[in-house]
C-alpha cells in the first residue's frame, strides 16, 4: 500500500475520499444483471418478430427506410448500397453486411412467399449461391410491403427515435395483412428460438373473417379455411391431419414435406423420374451433391445416374438402374436417405405487443393481427377526424371571406395588420351581401369572429380562388367533410361498424394478392404419406456372379462373373494376390483387423475389376498401423472363433460382428504388444490349437465361452512365444492338414488322443510330417 502523503487529495478538505463515487455489488449478481439485459435485448430487438407486423426490427428498418426514400413498386430502383448505407445510418446501426443479406433476403422468391423487395439483380439462388455485392444490385418496395406500411403517415403506430435521436422509426407498422403467418419467420434468441413457416395470404384473410365473425372459434373451425403452411418452394405436405391440428394448438409441431415428382415415360418401357419442386430451405446444388454421393457409395443400387436440366424451373432428372425397379421404392428410399423430404419445425414464440415472448396458437396469433388492425382503424380514424376538423374550420372561414368580400378585401387593402384586423371584426349579418342573405346562416354569440388558422388561411388564399365557382366547391366541399365526419365518429363508437370496415379492408388485400392472381395461387399441396416398407439393401440390388480380389497391400476390386480362382492376375507394382473368392453382388463381406475390430462391406459397393481396385482403407477406418487379419463372406447363422496372439479368444456368433458403420465394430479386446490374429469358423466339436513353440494341443469345442465381446480364455498355455494357427474340426473325422507336397493328412482316433487334453494345457510337439510354418493350411 503507498504511502498517506502521496496522495493529492490529502490537503484538499472538498476532496472526496477514494472509491466514494464507486459501488460495489457481488460479481455473481452484477453478471446475472447484465447477462439478463442483453438476453431481453437479443429477444425483442434482434430475433423475435413481432406478432403485429410480423417483422424483426431489421426488416422493419429496411421498409421504412426504403419508404423515406421513395421506392414505390412503381417508382425507380436504387443502388442496394444506397439502402443499406442508410438504414445502417439512421436506423440500423450495425454492419452492412449484415443489413444487405437481410434485405436480399426479403426479395427472394424461393425463400420468402410474398416478398417484400423488389430486386433487381442477382440476388441469390435456389442453389445457395450468395446474392452480388450491393454496389451491383438495384431494389425498390413491392405492393405487399406497402401494404404493410398503408397509414404511416396518418398516425397509425407509434413512433420512437432512433438510435441517435436525430430522426424517428415507427415501433410496428400498420400491416394491411397478417404477415407474420404469411410469409414466416426464424431466429435464435437467448433460452428461446422461433420458426414459424410461410401460409397462403387468401387461406389466413379467410381465417381472420371467419374470426371476426365468430371471435370464439375453434381451432378445428380454423384449420378447415387454413390447412397448412404454403412454402415459396411448394412440394408436398405429407404430415397427418391430427398431428397439424396439435401443432397449430399449441404453437410446437413438425411438418413433413417432400419434394413433387413425377414418372415421365420415354417410351420402349424406359422411364426417368422428374423433380419438379423441392422441400423449402434445401439448396438444390447440395441435395445433388448428396443423392450423386449416394449413386457413388451404391448406398441406393437402384439408382443408376441424376442430372440437374434445371433452367429458371426445377428439373432434376432421376434415372433407375433398370425399367424393372419401382418408382415408389425408389422414391421411398430416397425420402428416407436424402432432403427430398425434411420436416420444417414450428415454434411459434412471438413478440405480443413488442414486448413479451408467448409460444401462440394459430388462433392467439390471427388475434392478435385482427387487434392490431382496429388499434390501427381507430388511430387513422382519429387522425382523419383531427385533419377534417382543421379543415373545416378553414372552410368557415373561406365561406365568410366570400360572403363578405368586399370587407374582407378592404381590410387586406388598407389595414397595417390585416391579420389582426380580421381576428377583430364581428362578422355578423351586417356583412353578408344581400343576395347571399338566405343562404347564410347567423352566427351564434361569440361566432362571428374568426380563428387565428381561419385568418391565416384568408391572408394565404390566392385571386383566383375568389371567383363564384370556388365558393360552391367550398360548399360542396364543406357538406362531404360534415358527412364523413359523422360517418367517422359512428365507426369510432360502434365496435360492430370497426370490424365490418376491416373485413372490408381485408377484402380488398384478398383481391389484390388472393387466389386469383399468380403470386397467391397455392404452391404446397397435401397429401398421404404412402410408408414403404424398409427395403433392404439385399432387396435393392440385382444378384450378379462375383469374384473378388484382395491384394497384400489392401487394394480391393470387384470382377464380374466368376473366374477361376487360380487365374493370373495383375497387381501393383510390388504387390501381390492376398484373398480371392467367389461371391455374388448381394452378399456381405466381413474384415477382420489386428486391431480386434470388424468391418463390414458391401459387395455391390467395391470397385470394378478393370483397374487395381481402391485401398480398402478408404471404405473403412481401419487405422494404418492394424494390417488387414483375414477377409470373407458373411454366412448368416454362422459362429467364429477369434482369437489373439497371445493365446485368447472366444466363440461369437457372426451376425454379431456385423458393424453398421465405417468405424466397424470392436470384437476381440486386445492390448499392445499384442494383436488379433485370427478368425475361424467353428466346424466342429474340437478345436486343435498349436503354438509357435510347435506344440500342438486339441479340446473340446464346448470349452470355449460364446460372447459377444471382450478379451476371450486361454486356449493353449505357453512358456515362450504365443499362439500360431487354429483350426475347429469334426474329432469323428479327425484332424487334417497339407504336408508340404501338397498330400492331405489326417490324425484321427486312438492317435489323436495322444494331443487332447483340456483347454489351456500346454501340449505335446506336433505330429511327424506337421507343416514347418506351423499352419493348418
């Protein structure tokens, strides 16, 4: 700690003490704080929408902005950088990168049902590519997004500053229609998240009427006029009925959609299939890319090549390996393996008046568009109700200028503050001109003065306005204000009246983007999911005669047809032949690595035989340092003996090495130094096991424990070295084996007595005549 006197304050009596302007609070409470205020500003300013208007701020932002700047559906486009510069500078102010991806998102046909930006441009596409810089591309407002905005300028909403103060933002627009239904929403707040899918604007306007009609609708009531959502993208919705009403009763669901196609013959009995529209959201370049990978892995064998003959449509062309496979099957196959059919999830958590976050029905969320609406119908009212009434106190006062003109000008004339002068003069009687006398009605006490605005408005009134036919225009002008004003407050103090001129503006949105014109035509159509039965990879692929091919380095290759198993070969340079045997397209094959691991492969997957294969390693994680043990045909119903170096193993029945994945399946536990050595087939009641020592030593079958992993018993005890080679047999038979001139020799009963003992003995030296390497075969 520094010393008291080097401290400048000291002497200074008004000084205050250190740390007295500072407050302390616990860090746990002062994160918690602060952690909370960024959450509610993530969730109502950032990735919420609102359920008036449907909008986030940022697209809020961009309208308004886009609408301070002029750019009508019928006007002229301007440079996007132009828009985005300035609602990042008066509205916005984060990148504008960020502003820019926003607002090209709005002028995307494929991603929002009815946009709300006309661009002009390259502003993305179906597959994934990113819209050109904003300096290259134009925009300006589509009639659905000024719809959205219709009463801005008549007090509708509220209005709040921005950022800066400097100017003012509206905090929710009027939105002539239920846009958040309309065209959808997504986000990620903090704790919470939003996904809401695109509806059809006629089916949601049909369901407001049938609301105002009857305010306590059912949900099922609803469901009957809006059957679902409506992606940009169509397809089809193949979700069940009672699983959309539940969804749209609580808010959370799922939708299961798929991609449109259709058989399309090419006569002689060949056919292709033909995608005509794909699920919402899944760019159509990846989705190749997948089902192509799918054609490479023969993961779907059925299928024979894809083509993308897409121009500004969808044409994805699909064509079968055969004119014999069914369409529906592979259809089938690849709903279940590929985005040809997604599921969309809803999550209907919206802003309820700007401020608090609800997961709402589809009836809470139309309910709150239709009180939005008259909130907005009784402002615009007031606000015309104000502007009638400024404007008919200026028509009072044009209508006594013209009845007493001659005084009116004389004053303007001759009085050094004519405007004074005319707030001072009684306009009674006295100064009607006598053939206007009739039509004149008298003033009340105090009437016959004008007002400030009437004066300000005489003063301003041009010559030319004071001819005989303006004054009837004022009159008549005067009588439809008076007439619109009483219509005017019999809506505000009729509830019945407010939702009847709604509907009527509901109405007319639906005429203008309903069911008749080309945007509001139903794009998603619903239908029945026809649930295939799970065809199996056996079932896909067409049964053909193979003989496959190993080499020592693990090159793997597939040759048609059956040949003869002693027949030359060509290897790479340096390798050789390792495994070869027959097999057929439909079978499976089982690799066994030192590292006690199982692969499985598929025989319709492994290369053709023109060339030298493919490493087997690319088709499965086989480390590099575990060597390839043994390779064969998976025979169902069969058992294994595996066993390690070390003298361990086990019996496990085939079908449970089977692995579904790359990664295989661990089987035989082994640790370093030691290795998996073998797997054999059980082909018998003994075992004859003989180790590197040469001892040979034979037990009975049963000894050995069936499981289905782990690190095995002993099978032959052994002083030095460890075990070499194992072999189950049929003891009526006797043990056999290939001498070294190729001659078989057997070992049966009484002789082979002198080799049996139990399970972990050590043994005896092998027979005469047994092979040097110590190999059964």
């Amino acid at each position: 700690m520094s010393d008291t006197t080097d401290d400048p304050n000291m002497d200074d009596p008004d000084a205050e003490e250190p740390g007295a302007a500072q407050t302390s609070e616990p860090l746990r409470r002062a994160i918690g704080a602060r952690y909370l205020q960024y959450a509610l500003s993530t969730i109502m300013h950032r990735a919420l929408p609102d359920a008036r208007d449907g909008l986030k701020p940022v697209h809020r932002r961009i309208l308004y902005a886009m609408r301070e700047l002029r750019l009508s559906a019928t006007g002229g486009f301007r440079k996007s950088a132009k828009i985005s510069g300035d609602v990042m500078g008066n509205y916005h102010p984060h990148g504008d990168a960020a502003i820019y991806d926003a607002m090209a998102r709005l002028a995307q046909d494929f991603n929002v049902r009815y946009p709300l930006v006309d661009g002009q441009g390259n502003f993305g596409n179906i597959d994934g590519d990113n819209p050109a810089a904003s300096r290259y591309t134009e925009a300006r407002l589509t009639a659905a997004a000024e719809a959205l905005m219709e009463g801005l300028a008549e007090n509708a909403v509220d209005f709040r500053d921005n950022y800066d103060g400097t100017l003012t933002e509206p905090e929710v627009l009027p939105a002539a229609f239920p846009n958040l239904l309309a065209n959808g929403s997504s986000g990620i707040a903090v704790g919470m998240a939003t996904n809401i899918p695109p509806h059809n604007l006629h089916e949601l306007i049909d369901g407001c009427l049938h609301l105002i009609r009857a305010p306590n609708a059912r949900d099922e009531t609803l469901l009957e006029m809006i059957p679902g959502p409506d992606f940009p993208t169509g397809g089809v919705i193949v979700e069940p009925k009672e699983s959309i009403a539940q969804a749209y009763a609580t808010g959370r669901g799922a939708f299961r959609l798929r991609a449109r196609w259709a058989r399309e013959d090419l006569g002689r009995g060949q056919w292709q299939i033909v995608i005509t529209e794909i699920p919402y959201q899944v760019q159509k370049s990846k989705l190749i890319e997948k089902i192509a990978d799918l054609i490479q892995t023969k993961k779907v064998p059925i299928l024979a090549d894809i083509r993308d003959e897409s121009a500004d449509d969808v044409r994805i062309i699909l064509e079968p390996r055969s004119k014999n496979v069914d369409p529906e099957v592979l259809m089938g196959t690849l709903f279940r393996l590929s985005e040809l059919e997604t599921r969309f999830s809803l999550n209907m958590n919206v802003l309820i008046d700007g401020r608090t976050p609800k997961v709402c029905s589809l009836r809470e969320v139309l309910r709150a568009f239709l009180d939005h609406r008259r909130d907005v119908l009784g402002r615009r009212s007031r606000h015309r109700l104000a502007k009638i009434d400024h404007r008919l106190e200026v028509l009072e006062g044009f209508l006594v200028a013209f009845l007493n003109l001659d005084r009116v000008i004389d004053i303007i004339r001759y009085d050094e503050d004519p405007k004074a002068a005319l707030m001072r003069e009684d306009w009674s009687l006295k100064h009607v001109r006598a053939t206007d006398e009739a039509d004149y009605k008298t003033p009340a006490p105090g009437e016959g003065e004008l007002t400030e605005v009437q004066a300000e408005a005489i003063l301003n009134m041009r010559l030319r306005s004071l001819r005989r036919l303006e004054e009837m225009e004022l009159i008549s002008e005067r009588d439809a204000l008076m007439a619109e004003r009483a219509e005017l407050e019999d809506l505000l103090a009729d509830e019945a009246l407010q939702w009847a001129r709604i509907a009527d503006e509901l109405r007319e949105v639906r005429k203008q983007f309903g069911k008749g014109t080309a945007l509001g035509k139903r794009r998603t159509d619903f239908a029945v999911a026809t649930e295939m039965a799970e065809v199996s990879l056996e079932d896909m692929i067409e049964r053909e005669p193979i003989t496959v091919v190993c080499s020592k380095m693990g090159w793997i290759r597939a040759m048609k047809g059956h040949v003869a198993l002693d027949q030359a070969l060509k290897f790479k340079d340096g390798d050789e032949g390792r495994f070869i045997f027959h097999a057929e397209t439909t079978d499976k094959l089982l690799a066994f690595g030192a590292n006690g691991r199982f692969y499985t492969l598929s025989c319709a997957a492994l290369p053709g035989g023109r060339g030298m294969g493919e490493p087997i390693r690319l088709m499965v994680d086989l480390p590099n340092e575990a060597e390839l043990v043994d390779l064969f045909l998976h025979v169902p119903g069969r058992r294994l003996i595996v066993a390690s170096d070390a003298g361990d193993g086990f019996i496990v029945p085939e079908t449970e090495v089977l692995a579904q994945t790359r990664t295989g399946k661990q089987v035989l536990n082994v640790k370093s130094p030691h290795r998996a050595l073998l797997a054999r087939p059980v082909a018998g009641d003994a075992i004859a096991a003989v180790g590197e020592n040469r001892k040979l030593l034979v037990f009975a079958a049963d000894e050995l424990p069936e499981m289905g992993r782990g690190k095995g018993v002993r099978l032959q005890k052994y002083k030095d070295g460890g075990l070499s080679d194992l072999r189950s047999f049929d003891r009526a038979q006797g043990l056999q084996w290939l001498d070294a001139g190729g001659r078989t020799r057997t070992v049966a009963d009484p002789e082979l007595a002198e080799w049996s003992g139990k399970r972990a003995g050590t043994g005896r030296m092998a027979p005469r005549g047994f092979p040097r390497d110590n190999k059964f075969t």
